[in-house]
C-alpha cells in the first residue's frame, strides 16, 4: 500500500490522484540510489508504472545495478512543468517523488512480460507489425537488459503553477 508522504510547503500539495497521474504523464525521471560508500547517484531512466511499482531497465552492470544490489531503497523523481519566471524570481513547476524497494527481475520470462510493457508504451504504435517487432526486439536483447521493479512506498507531489 502506498502512502502518501507529508511536504513542508501543504498548500502547493498534489493530490494522490493528481500525483499518480503525473508520474503516468512523464516519459522519464531521475532513480537515485546510495551505494555502500554512502555515495549518492542519480541516473536518469525512462520508466513505465504498472499499479504500485515501477518498471525500470539498463544494462546488467554498472553503478546503478551496484548500488541496487548494496541497497533496495531508492528514490524516483519525475518533473513535469519547470519553466523560471525571472521577472518574480520564482519558478513555476510540478514534480511527483516515489520511493519504494527495487528488485532485479533475473527470471527470463518476467523479464520478457516486463520489458513488452516498454515496448508498448514507447515504441510506434502504428504499424501494422508492433507485437512481432516487440518479439525481435526481446529475442535480441532480452539477455543483455536488466529489469528493475521498484514495488513504490511513498508519493508525494508538489506544484507552484501561477
């Protein structure tokens, strides 16, 4: 069950539902993850949300999948509107942050069911040949890509829009 996390600015405050359509509206966002060091490291991913977990993918090694597997915890945080008004010495802008635990998927078929979803939500949907072009994408990459469930937490939102 997610809960919703308290921010010191209330009355900028999204709604559950205002942030959970704003995490469905972005196309990517910023993992942030600690390693054993205690070193911070934020990458940007793109991501698709399926209920209360993220599915999130890269390559099998490296800093991030180091990190992971020192750490489940993780941070993801999605931006929406940014634009400074320079004239008020503000900015306008909406963001939504999740956190949750992060699992390397290692099962083949899970990964397979999960890296569809990408391709679904990313990949041209009109053509004619989406569902074999998704399958030879799998069957070529499938061994190469980590998979990553982060099962979410937390939400919060928050927008300064005037």
């Amino acid at each position: 069950m997610i809960h919703e996390t308290e921010i010191r600015r209330r009355d900028r405050s999204l709604s559950r539902e205002e942030a959970t359509a704003l995490l469905d509206a972005g196309e990517y966002g910023i993992l942030s993850t600690v390693g054993a060091d205690g070193q911070p490291y934020g990458v940007p991913l793109n991501y698709v949300r399926d209920g209360e977990t993220l599915l999130l993918h890269g390559a099998l090694e490296g800093r991030k999948i180091e990190h992971l597997r020192n750490d489940d915890r993780v941070s993801f945080c999605v931006v929406g509107l940014a634009e400074t008004v320079r004239e008020k010495f503000t900015t306008r802008y909406e963001s939504v942050i999740v956190s949750g635990r992060a699992e390397l998927i290692e099962d083949f078929e899970r990964k397979a069911e999960m890296l569809r979803k990408f391709c679904k939500r990313f990949a041209p949907k009109n053509k004619s040949n989406h569902a074999e072009a998704t399958e030879k994408f799998l069957t070529k990459f499938l061994d190469q890509t980590a998979v990553i469930l982060v099962s979410l937490e937390s939400i919060s939102g928050k927008a300064h829009r005037h």
